[in-house]
C-alpha cells in the first residue's frame, strides 16, 4: 500500500485498479455476501473491474458481479450486480449498488460502502 500512498494521480488509479482486478473474486464475493446475504444467493464469477472519470473530478471503479438466486434444488436464475466505487484526491467518497437484477432488494448498504472505504490506506 506505500505504492499507492507515493503514486500520482494518474498513477494511483491504475495501480490501484491492477490491485482491484488481482483480488476481483475476493471482492465481488464478498460484495455480494454484503448486499445479498442470503444462503440462496450464490457468487459465481466478477468481471474484469473497470475505472472510469467522474464528473467533478476524481474515479469511478465498476464491478459486476454474476451470481445466481437459487429457488429450489438447483432451479434460479442467474443475475448481475454492479457496484460503483468513488475515490477523490486518492481517499474514498461512497460505494453502492448501481443496478441489481434481484427482485428482492439489496441490502446493508452501509456495511459495503464501510468495507470499500478500508480498501484504501489512510493517507
């Protein structure tokens, strides 16, 4: 994490963005767990984690998280959530769900944007 502290701007987000894609499984696991703790959600894979430019400065750190809601001996349906992550001047502002195809909603909205914001070393 001290590459990230003495890194650029520029430098930070794709370092940081390199450490996301490393972890993505991890992340979108736990992401998922998060927002969807039920027994019958089941985490399948996370893709490739994007970044891009927010409006008013800063990044944007996408994930997509392809998991399946189980309803009974196999049977579901397969589902996505994204999750946005805004990082500021290096320090993060919020993370929350973007979209979620579940029709029962998202949860603990609080607690996923807590474990985002510990991704990031106090600088």
């Amino acid at each position: 994490m001290k590459e990230l502290q003495a890194a650029s701007e520029e430098n930070f987000s794709q370092i940081l963005l390199k450490k996301l894609n490393q972890n993505r499984k991890d992340l979108g696991r736990i992401a998922l767990g998060i927002v969807h703790d039920h027994p019958s959600a089941k985490y399948r894979r996370t893709s490739n984690i994007f970044v891009a430019y927010r409006d008013g400065g800063g990044l944007v750190y996408g994930l997509v998280i392809h998991w399946f809601r189980e309803i009974a001996l196999g049977v579901g349906k397969n589902l996505t959530t994204k999750v946005t992550w805004e990082v500021v001047e290096k320090r993060h502002l919020r993370a929350e769900v973007a979209e979620d195809e579940s029709l029962f909603s998202p949860g603990n909205a609080e607690d996923l944007d807590r474990f985002f914001a510990g991704l990031l070393p106090r600088l």
